[in-house]
C-alpha cells in the first residue's frame, strides 16, 4: 500500500495539443526539488483516467494530482464518485492545468506556474466542494457526474461542434469561437418544460447552464455567481434570443456582463429538470452526452479540492 503522501499523478499526455507533457516536465522537477513523493501513470486514450483512478484507489492511495484539461478532470471525478468504498470526501484531488480549456481551476483560481502551484501543495488547504449529476428522464442510463458546469441547449450544441473539431487536432479558444459562430446559423431554440426545485414554467430555450462554477467555453463566463461549495447550482437560463445579439454581446461572455440582458435569469436551485419538445443537445464539463429530457442534481460536499 502507498504511502498516504504520495500523490498519484494522472498525465494525459495529448492534453493541449501534447504541450501538457512540457508542462509536466516543469512540474515534475518542483515536486522532486520539494520532496513530494508521487508516482506518475499516463492515459493513452479516452476513459483512462477513470481506469487509473480507480485502480490507484484499490491500492491504497488517497491523493490524486491530475495534470491535464478539463476532460481528464471529469473521467477522475467518474472514479471518484463512481465507487463505494471509500468516502468521496476522503479522498484529496489536485488539478495542475495543462490542458485546452482549463475553465474549472479558473474559478478555484489554482496557480499555473509550477513553483506556485507546488508552493499551493506544501499549504495542503482543502476545501470540499459540490458535485452536480446529469440523469436521463426517459432512459435508465448509469449517472453522469460533473463538478464545473452542465447544461443544455446551445452551450452543448458548441460543446458538441468544438468537440468533433478537437477530433480532428484543432483546439483553443479560437476553435471554440468558430465553433460558437458556427452554431448561430443552425440553432434554434427549442420550447420546454422546465422545472427548477419544483417550480414549472414552459417558454423556448436557448441555454439553460447549471454552474458550480463559474467558467465554461475556454475562459467564458457563463455562470457569473456560481459558489463552488454553497450546496446549490447557480443557473443562467437563456429564453429564445437574437442571434444578431448573441454576436454583439460575445465579449460580455468572458466578462459575465451578459447576465443582465433581457432574456437571461440568474437563479439557484438544487435540482433543474428540462423536457425539451424536441432534441435537444445535453453537456457536463464539456463533454457530450447525448440528449434531454434531463435532470442536473446538486451532490453537495462530495469532492476534497485542493486551493490556494
């Protein structure tokens, strides 16, 4: 069994078009050069990480350092939340960013030269922080878990289009506008029956966002007010609006100032479920996942998250 110290670093070396295994080395160095003990395992392909974790977990260790974007981010959290032997809360998460994206450390504020963010680990401050869930309404499909932003609509049409395009090796903030722009001509907004913690209204959707944090979209401000630890989403729910205005206001996305147009809510809630009239495109962290109807359900205090 491990040392309980030594932190099990999970790398995903394609991360950020393969400069996460630069950013590594330069990790790497400052843990050897402070005496952190770790012990390093590589992915080579989609769900690995949920696999490493997993396996490092049933031997012992309880410290987990991901190096890697937001998609290696959630395959752990899988791993995590997934198994029932040990308490979520028990087990420590640090995530160093060497990823595309890295919205979720944005929030957390996590340091991203490496002599800071070691600097961060020998502080060893935690704080336990929410998970959200996504379930299908009209299938038996295993949960889903997620602890940044999930939503439905025209965010997870762009999170689908970005997607497909990082299939392809392109990736970046530039990738997710295109991708973003794209979209604008092929989206419609879709009539829905929203429910939020039991409250019912019907109106057409543009995006509805369930955020523990703040950031999505490669640096986009999406959920302006989200608390990572509060035990509540804070949701954006967007009614059916110009594409003309979404084009203007794209700078307010990074700035969150786009909370105070017309057609945008700002609220809480511990659980949203939408029923879409049709289908309708679902996410969680940035990844796609199929179609609504869904439901997002607020899993309060389940992940120990290293912070400054």
């Amino acid at each position: 069994m491990e040392h309980p110290e030594t932190w099990s670093v999970i790398l995903n070396p394609t991360a950020n078009g393969r400069k996460s295994t630069r950013r590594w080395k330069q990790l790497e160095a400052q843990l050897k050069a402070n005496q952190i003990p770790f012990q390093l395992f590589q992915t080579t392909q989609s769900g690995d990480g949920t696999k490493i974790a997993l396996q490092g977990l049933s031997n012992g260790s309880r410290s987990i350092l991901i190096v890697g974007g937001d998609g290696s981010v959630n395959e752990v959290v899988h791993a995590i939340l997934d198994q029932s032997e040990i308490p979520s809360r028990l087990i420590k998460l640090a995530i160093y960013q060497a990823g595309t994206g890295n919205d979720f450390v944005r929030t957390l504020k996590i340091p991203r030269e490496p002599k800071a963010f070691v600097k961060m680990m020998l502080q060893s401050k935690f704080q336990i922080q929410d998970a959200g869930s996504p379930q299908y309404l009209n299938t038996q499909k295993p949960l889903q878990y997620f602890i940044n932003v999930a939503g439905i609509g025209f965010d997870a049409f762009v999170a689908y289009t970005a997607n497909e395009a990082k299939k392809k090796g392109k990736s970046g903030v530039l990738t997710y506008l295109i991708a973003l722009i794209s979209s604008l001509s092929k989206y419609e907004a879709v009539e829905c029956v929203v429910e939020i913690d039991n409250e019912k209204s019907t109106f057409p959707v543009f995006a509805i966002l369930a955020g523990i944090g703040k950031y999505a979209g490669n640096g986009m401000k999406l959920v302006p007010d989200a608390i990572p630890n509060d035990g509540l989403f804070h949701l954006t729910a967007v009614r059916k609006i110009g594409k003309a205005k979404v084009i203007r206001n794209i700078a307010k996305l990074f700035t969150g100032a786009f909370s105070h147009l017309e057609k945008v809510k700002i609220t809480t809630a511990k659980v949203v479920r939408v029923y879409p009239s049709k289908k309708l495109y679902v996410e969680a962290d940035g990844e796609s996942f199929g179609y609504g109807p869904v439901e997002f359900r607020i899993l309060p205090g389940r992940i120990q998250m290293l912070i400054p």
